[in-house]
C-alpha cells in the first residue's frame, strides 16, 4: 500500500498547468522463477488542476489501474541493480461535467545499496503521458512538460519481509511517497 504526494507541470497546446495529486495505492506482485516480478495495482487519486492563466483550479476524483514489470541483477550481497517497466491508465471526474483520462509509461532504472536493514536506491526515470480532458473550457489534450526524473528510495526492514518504502523525486514529478510491503 501507498501514499503519494505529487506536483507535475501538464503542458496543454498554449500553456503549462500544475496538477497536484494526493492519492493511495494497492499493489500486489508475483516473482517468477527466472526473477521478473509482475505487479498490478489499483488506485485512488485526488487531482487539483490549475485554471488556465492563474485561474480557479479544478478538482477531480480520479482511479487507475496498472500493471509493471520489475527486474533485478545482484552484483553481489548488499548491491543490486533494478529495473521497472509500468504501464498506467487513470480516469476521473469533477463530480459535475468535466472528465479527465490519461495513461503513462514509465521506465525507471536504479541501483540499490543495502546494509543490514536498511536499503537506498537512487534512481533515474523517463515517464510518457498522454491524456485529455473534456467538459473544461480551458482543457484540452495534454502531455508531461518534463519527461525526464530522478530520486532517491529508502527501504527500511522492520522484518526480513517487511519493510516501508519512503521516495523522493524531482523532475518529470516532484514530491513523494511513503509505502508498506510485506513480502509473502
């Protein structure tokens, strides 16, 4: 389970808007044999649009859904390097009549760092959005203005399987989250 706080500038065809989103997630996951985790999640988001030229934001409630692939490569006991391929699509509304869909792929790649309970990975990521809203009179299609992210990821293990995962990031998206995994 998660909860993110995230800032993203959304550039529409004649300007940049800032969507704010407060959201929870649950996500379940399943290693293969050859080491590829396959996830999926579901979500709940609360999404602040601002108006065009400084004008009154819109709020919607929106969900997703998701699924990903994880891949990871030791380099020996306490250093690993990782992979993530995600695909989401999310869609919501203002309660009244405007709506708002987009999916996004992401790549992420990092490098995890661990001693005794506790593990950093700091990470490099490249997100695609493509969305559009309708029923806003200052809406329309849009896209993520930066792409490109990095940040930084604690794992702290309360348990040899269970842990809270607490990220930081910037660029293409800027906040963070805290989350709890257990592993089965």
């Amino acid at each position: 389970m998660e909860f993110a706080n995230f800032n993203t500038d959304w550039k529409f065809s004649n300007e940049t808007r800032e969507a704010k989103t407060n959201s929870i997630t649950l996500k379940i996951e399943e290693r293969t044999n050859i080491g590829l985790t396959v996830g999926g999640g579901i979500g709940y988001h609360f999404l602040s649009l601002d108006g065009q030229d400084g004008g009154d934001s819109t709020s919607f409630d929106a969900q997703n859904v998701e699924i990903y692939l994880r891949q990871e490569f030791a380099l020996g006991d306490a250093v690993t390097l990782l992979g993530v391929l995600d695909y989401a699509w999310y869609t919501g509304d203002d309660g009244d009549e405007a709506d708002i869909d987009w999916s996004e792929v992401g790549v992420e790649l990092g490098v995890n760092f661990r001693y005794r309970n506790v593990g950093i990975t700091p990470f490099v990521s490249y997100t695609n959005v493509d969305g559009d809203t309708s029923g806003l009179e200052d809406g329309g299609d849009f896209e993520l203005k930066d792409s490109f992210g990095q940040g930084v990821r604690f794992d702290i293990f309360v348990e040899s399987t269970a842990f809270v995962s607490i990220e930081l990031r910037t660029g293409s998206q800027t906040g963070g989250y805290i989350g709890f995994v257990r592993r089965y």
